[in-house]
C-alpha cells in the first residue's frame, strides 16, 4: 500500500521550519563571530572612555599645544624653521586623529610631539646656560671692584647693579630647581630671566659710562638705544628672552633710530 503524498499544507509547514532552522544557524554564527571581535572592541571603547574621563587626553592636547605656541619663536630665531614646521605638521595630524574620535592613537601623537618639544627647550636652556656663565663671570669682577671702591664712578648705580646682579642668582637658581623636577619648561624661563638680568646689569654700565657724553658723540658712537650696548649675538638671546623674533626686532630698531 502506498504512503500518502505530503500534502500542499505540509509541505509549506516543512519548507517554513527548515527556513527558521536555517535563520537560526546563521544568528548563531553571527553571534559567535561579534563575540570574537567583542573583547578587543570593548577594551578599546572602554580606554577610549578611560582618556576622556580622567582628563588625559586633554591634558596632554593643551601641553603639546602652548608647547608648541611657546617654543616657536625661539626654534624661528635660532634656524630651525624646518623642524618648526614639522612640528606644527605632527600636530596637525594629531588634531585630525582627536577630530575623528581615535583618541588612544591622538595621545599617542600629542605625547610624541611634547617629548620633542621638550627636547628642544633643554637645547636652548643650555645654550643659555653657558651664554649666562660667561657673562656673568665678564661681569663679576667689575660688580665687586665698585663694591670696594668708593669713588669708582659707578658707584652710583651700584644699587640697581645689584638688584639685577641678585635677580640674576635668583633665577638662576630657580631654574636648577625646576630642572631638579623634571620642569624644563620652567627652567628655561628662569634661565632666560637670569640672562636678561645679566644684559640689563651690561646696559646699565654702558650707559653710565657714556652718561657725559652730548647726544651728537652718542650718535656718533652709536650708543642711541639700550641694544646699542650689547652685541648683536646678544641681541639675538636678548630678543629671544623677551619673546620677539630677532628679525622683527631689528626692524623696528632700524626705525627707532631716525626718530632720536
């Protein structure tokens, strides 16, 4: 006797339960894939919160920035336009990584660039280091020969020489110190203060020693501006201090003359 033939219900009701049993397959396999890729996505995601919430990120974005905003002048003024330009580059890039929320590989960037910023700031806080050591041992001897004697014709400004002469030990020890932690953003500074202090002390002395001098000798000589009693190699470390590009400086210097 013959079997009888499925009928057309049943054969829908076949065709509809393989269908499901093939839907499930496949969400399973789709579910086990997402969980293989899961753990690495969620650490990412949650290292990704991690720089956020404590700050990190934005820290070391703001340190790399005014790093960056603060070193320019001084990397223009000794020659290094070309290493200036890779730096505002790298940051560049970095701002594109921050932009498009790929924040671990942004702090990478941003702490790249500060390391080379810094790098920088203690190349140039030790050339002026040893620009302040030689001046200050040129200028020394003649601080302590007013200092003994009375009638030296300086005498009179050995108040004021003092004042820059103290300043100069104070900044200079402030630097060491912050150099001791580890700030050498802030040693530089006080580095460059103890230089200025130094020219200021040389200013002082020039212009006293031309303080008899009528205005034509003073022109004749030179000795019109304050700059006038430094050399231009000075001039490049005192313009640097003080934040100027040497090239403007001079400029404006040039321009400054006609008017006296």
């Amino acid at each position: 006797m013959k079997e009888n033939p499925l009928t057309q219900r049943d054969q829908i009701g076949y065709i509809f339960c393989v269908l499901v049993l093939i839907w499930n397959v496949s969400i399973f396999s789709q579910a086990v894939s997402n969980e293989s890729k899961d753990p690495k996505e969620k650490q990412k995601t949650q290292s990704d919160r991690e720089l956020i919430e404590t700050g990190k990120l934005e820290s070391v974005r703001k340190k790399a920035y005014l790093g960056l905003k603060g070193i320019r002048v001084s990397l223009l003024n000794f020659g290094k336009k070309q290493e200036l330009d890779k730096l505002a580059n790298d940051y560049g890039q970095a701002e594109t990584l921050y932009i498009k929320a790929e924040y671990g590989n942004a702090t990478i960037a941003f702490e790249n660039i500060f390391k080379s910023i810094i790098s920088f700031e203690e190349s140039i806080r030790k050339d002026y280091e040893s620009k302040t050591t030689q001046l200050s041992q040129e200028l020394a001897p003649l601080i302590v020969t007013i200092r003994l004697d009375e009638k030296n014709k300086n005498r009179s400004i050995l108040p004021v020489l003092e004042k820059y002469y103290i300043r100069f030990g104070e900044t200079s020890k402030a630097s060491a110190q912050e150099l001791e932690k580890g700030d050498k953003t802030s040693a530089l500074y006080y580095q460059r203060q103890a230089l200025l202090s130094l020219y200021q002390t040389k200013i002082l002395l020039g212009k006293n020693e031309d303080s008899a001098l009528s205005l034509s000798d003073k022109v004749s000589k030179n000795k019109i501006l304050d700059s006038d009693y430094l050399k231009l190699e000075e001039l490049l470390y005192w313009d640097d201090a003080e934040g100027r590009l040497n090239t403007e400086a001079e400029t404006n210097r040039k321009k400054e003359k006609p008017k006296l």
